[in-house]
C-alpha cells in the first residue's frame, strides 16, 4: 500500500477528505450517498439502483472477505445481484488484500481495476455520513493524482435506460407468466420468481408490455429519479384499468404511484441499509428491511382507492402502497433482499397467491 495519500473525495460544499487509491486510477463525479449494511458489498456494488453514485460504506471493515466468482445457476451470476458494477466510486474506512472466504476468488480492490472503478481508504467514513445526515446527499468528485473533473448529478439523465436490458429475455418454464419490467433489476427478484412456479419474462424498461400476455406484471428496483420513466409510467396507467395482478418492488412502488396518479419526492439522504424498520398498515408487525433509494412517494396525493401498505419507523416515510378492491401491492423496500435479511420474502408468495387465483377464475 501508499504510504502517503493519494486520492480524495471533495464534496460540492468544499469539504474535502483525502485517502489511499486501492481501486482503478480514475478521477469520477456523481452523488455520494451512504449505506450501513454490514455485510453485502459484493450485492450492494452489483445493485443496478446504485448507478452513478459514489457509495461510502459506514462499516469499518471492507474487503475482508474478498470477491465471489462468477459461478452461473439459472442463467443468472449466483453471487452477484447484476452482470457489472454500477457505482461510480467507493469509499470506505479501512481495507485488506488479505481477504479469506471458502468461494472467495479475488480481492475487492481486483475487482473495482476489473470495471475502472475507483476507490478509496483511510476515510472517516462516520464524519462523513454526519455530514451527509446533516446537509443531506451531495454531490462529489473522486480526483485521482490531481486530475479534476466537474461535478455530476445523475438524477438530471435517465439512468433507468442506462441499466435497463435491450431486448426481451426469457427465464424458467414454470405455470405462471410473469412479466417483469426491468429499470435495474436486481437478479435475487428473478431467482424469487423462478422459485414459485413461473415463467418469467424480462423486457426492457420502455417495451409496450401491454401488448403481451401474461398473468403477472412486476416492476422492479432501479436507480434516479421515478419521474424520468414517463414511457414505462404510460404503460403502467393502461394496465392499471385491468385487474391482472401488480407488484412494484423500490423503483417500480414509485413508478405505479405516479401511474396511478400520486406524487413522488426526492429525501434528505435516502434509506440505504439492511437494517430499517417498517410497519405494515393498521397492524402490530414489523419487519427489518434492507433498502436502497433516493426518492419516496408523497402518501398526501394517494388517490381515494389506495391506500399505504408498510410505513418506515424512523421519519414515517411511505414504504409500500395498495390497491383497495384491485389485486396491485407495491413495497418501497427490498423483500428478496441478498444477504437479507428476509423477513418479507412471503410477499412474493402473496403477489403468486394473487396471480394463481387470478389465473384459474
């Protein structure tokens, strides 16, 4: 390792907190955000909902335990929850080459030189989240060996198009079609389908769905602003007029709220963690949940036939939304969360409930 500093992320107010290189050699810009997962790097770096962010991990320990290889199991990378990585940087406190874990296959720092991501160690990770807890997520720059860049905001591009497949892709052979819209997919949600019975069919995030047969729609996860989704929220109020079952996971709660007519609204800093608690409506339950987002639905502008479904127990935000006679459920938090937990995983068995009740009236 460097013995002297080498790197540093400069916050847009001028902040600035200098580090040690142990990724790829580029100077980067986006949104820096925080997550306070203990473990889940290799899944949380593979999160297609993390696009153009700059991800400071909170839990001081990174790397220990390296990177899975690219072992396949259903069509699908079994470690990882996409086929790249999408953060735009790392940061994190501390960091070791001598990683050791039995399906362990390179380092993190290996890794990030594999897709040009930059990262950094030696960061006071807990003084910066205060700061983002504080003022709020911002915008920052890694600058590596003095290059500097301007600084970017992602939310301004459609980044949903950036992670979204191209062409229609099909999964499984099982009773069940379920049409699954991906704005940034999360692979964990293909392999929850898969396991109950379904056929699963992937189409990009603007393909005119309602065109096709099938006896489930689901919109998945995904990163930025819901509001840059104008053609998949078009094809979502069409299919809002039938009574085919709906499930919306983070990304796709925003997107059928909007389609059914309700507002959605940028938060402080996000939720991003494993650790966050719910409660679902007019209930005692509560459920720890893993999320990732930076926008939230306004449950003021919900129309008259819906209703919020869970509530988060820190700020009382919105977490999930349904119908009031129609069989369509939305969840802003991650049930097939991967490496959990999975306290809400029963909702996708709810969702194929609905679909196979569906499909044999």
């Amino acid at each position: 390792m460097n013995n002297s500093p080498d790197i540093k992320l400069i916050l847009e107010d001028g902040k600035s907190f200098e580090g040690f290189s142990f990724g790829y050699a580029k100077s980067v810009s986006g949104e820096v955000v925080f997550n306070t997962a203990m473990t889940g790097y290799p899944e949380s770096l593979t999160d297609p909902s993390y696009k153009g962010q700059i991800l400071t991990l909170t839990y001081p320990i990174i790397g220990n335990y390296g990177v899975p290889g690219n072992v396949l199991e259903d069509e699908l990378l079994k470690f990882f929850e996409s086929y790249a990585l999408h953060i735009a940087g790392l940061v994190i406190s501390d960091y070791t080459d001598d990683y050791s874990h039995w399906n362990s296959n390179k380092s993190l720092g290996e890794w990030l030189k594999e897709f040009e991501i930059p990262g950094l160690f030696g960061v006071d990770t807990r003084a910066l989240t205060k700061v983002l807890r504080e003022k709020g997520t911002m915008l920052g720059k890694i600058i590596v060996s003095n290059h500097d860049v301007d600084f970017y905001d992602p939310n301004k591009d459609n980044l949903v198009k950036q992670v979204s497949i191209q062409e229609k892709k099909v999964y499984g052979n099982g009773q069940y079609r379920i049409l699954l819209v991906d704005c940034g997919v999360k692979y964990n949600i293909i392999r929850n389908l898969l396991k109950r019975d379904t056929t699963v069919i992937l189409v990009p995030w603007d393909y005119d769905f309602t065109k096709e047969k099938y006896d489930g729609l689901f919109i998945s996860n995904g990163p930025g602003d819901p509001k840059k989704c104008d053609v998949t929220i078009r094809h979502l109020q069409k299919a809002l007029s039938d009574s085919i079952p709906i499930y919306g996971i983070c990304l796709g709660n925003q997107l059928l709220a909007l389609a059914a007519g309700a507002d959605t609204y940028k938060l402080k800093y996000g939720h991003r963690s494993h650790n966050q608690p719910v409660i679902l409506q007019d209930s005692n339950k509560a459920y720890i949940t893993s999320q990732n987002h930076g926008f939230a639905i306004d449950n003021n502008t919900l129309p008259a036939d819906w209703e919020p479904l869970f509530t988060n127990l820190n700020d009382n935000t919105n977490e999930g939304m349904r119908h009031k006679t129609k069989p369509f459920f939305s969840t802003q938090f991650h049930p097939e969360a991967s490496s959990g937990p999975t306290d809400t995983e029963y909702l996708f068995d709810q969702f194929i409930d609905m679909v196979a009740k569906n499909h044999h009236e």
